[in-house]
C-alpha cells in the first residue's frame, strides 16, 4: 500500500502532462496552419503582370506581350506570343527569321518553352519554321517528349500545321558570304565581329512573364552563334541551362555564349540560388562568377548575361561584360530598359 500513493501521484501527473501536451500540440498545429496560411498570403502578395525580356529592342516583344498579359491571359501565352515578335523580325540577325546561318550557309534555330507546372518543351536545330517557340509549345503539350531535334522536329512541325519557309535573307547570306572570305572562327572566345555585333545590337532572346494569377512561364528563343559548325546547339533550348521556372520560387533565362551557360547549367543555377534566400540580381552574379571561375583570363571576351525574377515580381540581371541590357514592362509603369551590372567594366580591346 505504500507503493499504491507514490504510484497513484504518478499516474496523475502523467495525465495532467498527457493533457498539457495534447493542448501544446494543437496550439503548435494551429501555429503551424496559420504559419502556412500567412505564406500562402505572401506568396500571392504579387499578383502581376510582368514581363522581362533580354536586350532593349525586346521593348516591342514585351510589348506583345504585355497585351495578352492585360487582357488577363496567361503568361505562357504572354511568352509565346512575345517571342513572336524577334522571330519574325528579318532585321533580327540572332533570332528566327534573317538569323546568321551556321558554316554551311544552313540557318537553324533553337527554342525552348516552360510553364508554371513544369511542362516544357524544345527543339533543336530547327530548319525552315518562322516560330521555333510554338514548335516547342507544341512538343510539351502534344507529346511525350521535351526535346525533337533536327529532322525530325522539322518533319513534326510539318505533319502539325506548320510551313515551310526559307530563313536566310539575303543580308544574312551576305554576312555569311564574307566570313567564308577568312572563316575565322573560335568556339572558345567571342568571335570579334560576333562580339561587334552584340555591341549594336542583340542576341537570343530570352522572355519571363508573371500573370495576373501569379504563374510564371518562360521562354527561350535562337538562331544560335553565327557561322557555328552545323549541327552546334548551345543553351537555348535546354531546359536548366537556357531557361528554367519553378512557380513557387522564380525563373531565369540568359543570352550569350551558350556553352559557358550549359557548363553551369545556369538557368537552374540561379533559380536554386533564390530558392536560398538570395535576390534575382546576387543569384545571377553567382552564376557568372561560376563561369569566371572556370574560364579565367578567357572569361574577359566571354559575354553572358542573365535575366532573373522572383515569386515577389523583383526582377535581377548580371552579365561578364558591359552592354547587357533588358527590358520590362509591369503594372503602373511604362516600358523601361535597364543595363545589368557586369563583373568587368569594359571590353578587350579588339
């Protein structure tokens, strides 16, 4: 019986720490749910619209953009119809239409598409299509596969609807008539007049949207480096390298020597970045100071750029050389261009 009263005190204290716990856990859960609750709230806090696109003459894609974006449309409709615009543009020496053809005189394009659930599509090495960028929307939403390449992404845009048209301009095929005249060529560094070229003018173009439910889609578009071997395919069209969304953080696409972009995957690269807390603009530096590290004094005639966004609508950029410039467009504002910050201040002397 003496053991009983020590026994019986236990069993109560038990019960009555049994009870406190029980309640300590259901204030943690009703913690929690409202914890949760309140992310939600902020995810959401930005409700767009918003588009990003690389290079300032992409003021009149974003403006296309911009146009399915107010109406209420979806931001992977706002990206396609955006990177229409470059596409079929003859003046556009990087892009669709009146792109520099490879070595052969060939002009084939790459192009990749992502929305906000994940699905993607590309191709590669495209021939004769004006929009490279439905092609790859057609590739996500109508088949198995994320990539078709070559041929056989001809032969499919064809059976789909799609015609025949020849790319090269006669501008074009004199450029690349003149650089027969000494095919210098170097995979390694920017060509001088590639790098000439992107002075003036522009590159690929790579376009992020943010709609007004807050999904963000994204899409890449190329008629990849002027005068490279047939058959070359550089970052554009790989998703994770050229362009990369995960709706419940941000998205990223970049411009610029492709297979230094493919190296560090960098789209994916700096996704993940903000994905660690840091902001659109430091997440693209990081992934430029990777390609500075791995291409040392090389990285000096090396320009990428890239283009970020956030689940908060803050937009980032950063490039290796100077001159890289954006364009956006959101709510409230008018268009705007932007020069990014650059790890090196100028370019080599020619």
């Amino acid at each position: 019986m003496k053991d009983e009263k020590p026994h019986s005190l236990d069993r109560r204290q038990f019960i009555s720490s049994s009870a406190l716990v029980a309640a300590g856990l259901l204030l943690t859960q009703s913690a929690c749910e409202k914890k949760e609750s309140d992310s939600t709230v902020n995810e959401a806090s930005f409700k767009g619209p918003l588009v990003v696109s690389t290079w300032a003459p992409n003021v009149k894609a974003n403006a296309a953009a911009w146009k399915v974006l107010e109406a209420g449309g979806s931001a992977l409709d706002a990206v396609e119809q955006g990177v229409y615009i470059p596409e079929a543009d003859p003046e556009d020496s990087s892009v669709g239409l009146g792109g520099l053809p490879d070595r052969d005189g060939k002009v084939t394009l790459d192009a990749c598409i992502m929305d906000h659930n994940g699905n993607c599509g590309a191709v590669l090495a495209l021939e004769n299509i004006l929009h490279p960028i439905s092609v790859a929307r057609m590739v996500m939403e109508k088949t198995a596969h994320v990539m078709l390449a070559g041929a056989g992404a001809l032969k499919f845009a064809l059976e789909n609807g799609f015609e025949a048209v020849d790319l090269l301009t006669p501008e074009s095929e004199k450029a690349w008539k003149e650089w027969l005249e000494d095919s210098e060529y170097d995979p390694s560094i920017t060509p001088e007049k590639i790098m000439q070229r992107i002075k003036e003018s522009h590159d690929t173009i790579g376009m992020l949207a943010i709609d007004k439910n807050s999904d963000i889609s994204g899409a890449c578009s190329t008629s990849g480096m002027a005068f490279k071997l047939a058959g070359r395919v550089g970052d554009s069209p790989i998703i994770g390298a050229g362009l990369f969304v995960d709706n419940e953080v941000g998205a990223a696409t970049g411009t610029g020597v492709g297979e230094e972009v493919v190296r560090i995957c960098g789209a994916h690269t700096i996704v993940e970045q903000m994905r660690m807390g840091k902001s659109p603009a430091d997440a693209c530096k990081e992934a430029i100071r990777r390609i500075i590290q791995h291409n040392g004094d090389k990285a000096q005639r090396l320009q990428v750029g890239f283009i970020a966004i956030n689940k908060d609508g803050e937009i980032g950029a950063y490039s290796t050389l100077p001159e890289f410039s954006y364009a956006v467009q959101q709510s409230g504002k008018e268009p705007e261009v932007f020069k990014s910050d650059s790890w090196f201040d100028k370019w080599p002397e020619d």
